[in-house]
C-alpha cells in the first residue's frame, strides 16, 4: 500500500489518485473471490476495498490452519485405527466379536 502511494505521488492523478489505487488494488489480486467480492461492490472505496482484501486474507490464512489441523487429526484417526486393527488380529474371534460389540454400543 505504502509503494502504491509512492508511485501514485509521482504520477498526476490529482483527485483520483485513490480511485487508482484501488483500481491496481482490484487487478492486481490473485483471489477470484476477493477478486469477486470486489467487483459486486457498486460504489467500492479505496476504504472498503482494502477492508475487503484484508478480511480475505485473514479468511485464507484461517482455512490453511483448519486444513492443516483437519489434516493432522485424520492423519492421527487414521493411525488408531490401524493399531486398533493391529490389535484385532491378535485377538481370538469370540473376542474380536465382544470387542466389536463393546465399541457400537
């Protein structure tokens, strides 16, 4: 933001030099949604514009977190059940089958 006013500074946009800003802003973004979201906006503010492209970040970046954490726990089911599986072989079937009993209640 800060470099976009530098340049902007430079240049003679006058009065618009928000309007430009927002409008490097909007092409510039690599988020169809964010992209999406922007260009619904009818009377889209630099204000608004930079609301918007800061909620879509912190929004991607808590996906990521919930996807890594998703990923983590099924990567943890996925290994308890291959030891509860470990386990079952072991076991004679009557047993298998009061363990089996046990767990569906």
């Amino acid at each position: 933001m800060v470099k976009l006013r530098k340049l902007a500074a430079s240049c003679e946009y006058k009065d618009m030099t928000d309007d430009m800003i927002r409008d490097r802003i909007v092409g510039g973004i690599v988020d169809n949604q964010v992209r999406k979201t922007l260009l619904q906006e009818s009377k889209l503010t630099l204000a608004t514009c930079i609301s918007v492209v800061q909620s879509g970040e912190a929004t991607a970046a808590h996906v990521k977190t919930m996807s890594h954490f998703t990923t983590t726990t099924s990567d943890k089911t996925l290994d308890v059940n291959a030891v509860r599986k470990k386990r079952l072989v072991s076991l004679s079937l009557s047993q298998r089958v009061l363990l089996t009993l046990s767990l569906s209640v």
